[in-house]
C-alpha cells in the first residue's frame, strides 16, 4: 500500500508514576529526515529513537517530541527531612525565649522553610527502565502515524486511478480524431497527386509515393498512444505495490507519459488534438504534484 509522507501519531502511558507522552509529524520530503527532542533525563537515547524510526519510515521530515513527567496521581514524590524539622523547631524555641514570648512553635512557622522536605528524583533513579517504557510508547506512535499515512495514500491512490483512467479515455479520443484527420490528409494528397499527373509536368512516381509514405508517417502517432498506454498500465500496476521506492518510480513513468503526450501535440497538427493533450497535460501534473508525497 501506498504511503503519504504527511501524517502525526502519538502515544502516551503511565508507569512506575512516570508519564510517558510521543507524538510524531511527518510532512514532505525528498529523504528520510528524522529530528528528535528528548527530555534531558533520557538525552542519550536520541540515536536509538532515530534508528527505531528510521526502520519504518523511508522519505519525510519526521519529527519526535518525547515527554516525560511524574503522575498527578501518583503520590507527591516528597519525604521530611526530619533532622532539618528538628534543627529548626529548635532554633525557633530559642528564638522564642530570648524574645521572651510564652506562645508555643507552630506548625506554621516550621512550613514557612521549603527545605524541610526532599524532593525524591524518581525518574533520575531509574533512566534506564523508564526508556524500556518509553520505547514502548514511540512504537505505539510510529503505528499510529503509519496508519495516518497509510489512510492518506490510499486517498491518493484512489484520486491517481481516477485521473489516469480519465487521462486512458481522451487517448482514445484522440487517437480516434489522428485517425479521421489521416484520411483528410491522405485525401487531400491523392488530390494534389492527381492534379500533378494530370498537368504536363515531368516527376518520379516512386519519388513522389515516397513522399506521400513520409509526411504519412509524420502524423501517424498510433505508436505514441501505444506506448502512453503502456505506461498507464505500469503506473497503475505500481500503484498497488507494497515495495518501498514506488513514488521514484511512479515518478519515472509520469515523466514517459509527458514525453508522450509532447510527442503527440508535435506530431499532429489537429486544434482539437491539440487541445486535448493540453487537458492531459494539466492532469498529468495534478499527478505530479500529489506524487511528491509519496514515499
């Protein structure tokens, strides 16, 4: 199945008290760019989060924001410093008796010091067991923004059948109409053949045939819309490949059927043709410009 490179997936989960959140967005582009922001407990993991992406995902800028942060709720990650509580209970009594007050330490006093409580560095103690969960988490985002891309594509697909099937019709259009115009222009050298064997003017029969055969040729595009139909059949084949590298080479076969179709425009010196082409022309590069989104 096809891929757009355009898509996001995200992901995110809770545990040990840790919250793990990826999201990823990926948009165009000629190679497989990947950039990666990471919390900084987790810095040293940024080229396995590159590698882990980078197995999936052949052409786009993708790009990973990982997050990482303690649980609402989950406990608050706080222990008492107890010696610290007893210190300053201490020096506040003393404090109280050199003012010479009789009201007691409160509890109000004591929280009024921030540094009575720890902080417990949950997640700086275990960095390498909260990356086996948040490998987890990037696998879930990459499968979610595959299948974004993968719902793309297959919204591409079907607007690139659309068009070729469309694009498969004028042909026959207009090979129809080089048909009608040949015999005009056959018709109209039998009468200008004729006109010359009828003056008294000296020429070569074969010469003058051969003649006649070229500009004949000249015309003909039968093998032009031959060849463009080929083409259609292949990019429509290829549309259905599962193989990495199908845009290069959808990009390929759209570029032998402009050659095609500016063949049969010089070739056929009809308006109507003429015009024709130019409508299959436009599509063509409607097609051109949604293939640049394909992996």
């Amino acid at each position: 199945m096809l891929e757009s490179m355009t898509g996001y997936g995200s992901a995110e989960g809770v545990d040990g008290g840790v919250r793990v959140v990826a999201e990823l967005r990926s948009v165009n582009n000629r190679f497989a760019e990947i950039s990666v922001k990471l919390p900084r407990q987790l810095s040293s993991y940024e080229l396995d989060v590159r590698d882990l992406i980078r197995v999936h995902f052949q052409r786009g800028k993708i790009t990973a924001f990982i997050q990482i942060q303690e649980d609402a709720a989950e406990a608050l990650p706080l222990k008492v410093n107890e010696e610290k509580v007893r210190a300053y209970k201490a020096l506040l009594e003393q404090v109280r008796e050199c003012a010479g007050l009789e009201s007691p330490v409160v509890l109000n006093q004591l929280l009024k010091y921030s540094d009575i409580f720890d902080t417990e560095d949950r997640i700086g103690d275990k960095t390498e067991e909260i990356w086996g969960y948040t490998r987890r988490i990037i696998e879930e985002a990459i499968v979610e923004l595959k299948k974004m891309r993968q719902r793309e594509g297959a919204e591409l697909v079907h607007d690139f059948m659309q068009r070729i099937t469309d694009i498969g019709a004028t042909l026959d259009e207009v090979q129809m109409l080089s048909t009608e115009n040949m015999e005009v222009v056959r018709q109209r050298l039998r009468d200008k053949v004729a006109a010359v064997a009828e003056a008294d003017i000296t020429y070569s029969r074969d010469r003058l045939e051969t003649e006649l055969v070229l500009v004949a040729d000249k015309l003909d595009i039968t093998e032009e819309c031959t060849r463009f139909r080929s083409h259609n059949k292949f990019f429509l084949q290829e549309l259905e490949n599962d193989e990495p590298g199908s845009g290069r080479k959808l990009n390929f076969l759209l570029q032998e059927q402009l050659r095609e179709a500016n063949t049969i425009a010089s070739k056929s010196q009809h308006a109507e043709i003429a015009h024709k082409v130019v409508g299959i022309k436009e599509e063509l590069e409607k097609i051109r410009e949604q293939l640049q989104n394909i992996e």
